[in-house]
C-alpha cells in the first residue's frame, strides 16, 4: 500500500475517536466506519499506529475486541489523556519491535 493512503487511513482511525470524543473503541466499529476502504487496508493501518507510532492498543475483553488509545494517541487526537493514563496498568504494552 502506498504511503500517503495508509496515513490517510491512520488518520480517519484517529479522526473516529476524536469525533467521538471517546478513548476506546470496538474493532468492529472501526470496520464498519471505514466503509471508504477495505478491511485488509484498515487492518494495516491499525498495525501501523500500534507498532510503528504506538498510538493505539488492540486487546481482547470478555470476547470483545478494543482499540484503546495511549496516552500518546489521546494526546494526538486532542483528547483527554488521563482517562487513558487511569487504564494503564491494565492494558498490553504495544509490542516493542515494529515490523
């Protein structure tokens, strides 16, 4: 995938919490969302803000799967980071090695 569309596609996954004012979201309502792109584009776009900028977390609870934002990616979609920085402790670390 080119450049310019996965940081464009990086960026309407950020723009989603923002305008939701939210710091956490299902995936699948990221997929439904980015009915602009395919699920495959999506997919690497959360990879990339997961390993490579370390904006997000994917994780799994209750059988459900999240995208919680990081401190780092709260503060990127202008939103609230405490409410991230309370979760901390609970949550994965992004992996350490970027593919």
């Amino acid at each position: 995938m080119e450049r310019e569309k996965l940081e464009q596609i990086e960026q309407f996954i950020i723009d989603l919490f923002r305008g939701r004012k939210i710091t956490k979201l299902l995936v699948r309502e990221i997929f439904a969302s980015g009915v602009n792109y395919t699920s495959s584009d999506l997919a690497r776009a959360l990879a990339e803000l997961e390993k490579k900028w370390r904006l997000v977390v994917r994780y799994t609870e209750e059988g459900n799967d999240w995208v919680r934002l990081t401190p780092e990616g709260a503060r990127s979609a202008g939103l609230d980071e405490r409410k991230t920085n309370a979760i901390r402790g609970r949550l994965p670390h992004p992996p350490k090695s970027a593919p």
